[in-house]
C-alpha cells in the first residue's frame, strides 16, 4: 500500500526537495505539497492523508501547532533545521524528525517508519467529527477565513 503523503514547508527549496524525495519513494503514491501552513490546515480539514510532513517553524501555523490539532489522528513528520524542536515534537506524537539538511537515506528512514505505523492499523473514514472545525471566534483571532456578512 503506497502512502497519500502531504509536505507543508514556507521554504520551496526545502519542498521541492521532500517532494523530488517522495516521488523516488516506493512507499509514497499520492504527493500534495504546500508552502502556506493555512491552505494545508484547510486541507487536511477537508481529507485524511496518510502522513504528514511538515516544517516547524513557519508563518501563521507552525509545526507543532499541526501536531497538536493533528498528531492524535494523524502521522507526522516533523522537519526544522533546529534540533532543539526534535524533542517537543516527539512527545507531540511525531513519527520521526528530520534534521535539515536531511539525506535521502533519513528520508526514506522517516517514511518507513511512517508506512509502518500507518499500515498496522486500518484507515479510518473521513466521517464527521474526525476533525473539529474551528469557532467563527478562534477563525477571526487566527485572521484568516474571515467571512463578510
């Protein structure tokens, strides 16, 4: 089973390299990439991808933030080049964390190890109620899906 695997990093040389990576991957089928941590958080609102890869540190939503909303439903790898954040990150509930620069050897560790914890236990359906939706309140303090009324 080949894994729906989402890269979420402000940096396009650090995801076109975890792209350019994940499409070597035989592990990895499907690749969704992006650069803003917003549309990412909408869009794993809106699907259940196998495993996420996700900077720590960007604008807006930072990578612990992802873990903390995510990290109970979803695997993650976590990604800095900061190992400081490595610790914090796992006891989040991250699969594994990659220090940048990575290798692609590290990589392909971190996407076994993803593929191997995701594939021991079944896929559970995109049902309600898998993801909570933010509050009108929480979407306009975090100033974004601001809707006109």
């Amino acid at each position: 089973m080949k894994l729906d695997l989402v890269i979420v990093d402000d940096s396009d040389l650090w995801l076109s390299i975890a792209k350019k990576l994940s499409k070597l991957n035989p592990l990895v089928g499907r690749v969704e990439t992006f650069n803003d941590s917003i549309d990412a958080w909408i869009y794993l609102q809106l699907t259940r991808p196998d495993v996420v890869m996700t900077d720590i540190e960007m604008p807006g939503m930072n990578g612990l933030s992802f873990l903390e909303m995510f990290g109970s439903k979803l695997p993650f790898i976590s990604s800095s080049t900061k190992q400081r954040y490595a610790l914090h990150a796992r006891e989040l509930g991250c699969v594994d964390f990659l220090h940048k620069p990575f290798s692609k050897k590290d990589f392909n560790q971190a996407i076994a190890e993803a593929h191997g914890r995701f594939c021991k236990k079944p896929k559970e359906s995109n049902e309600e109620g898998n993801f909570k939706l933010p509050t009108r309140a929480t979407r306009s303090r975090m100033g974004f899906l601001r809707m006109n009324k």
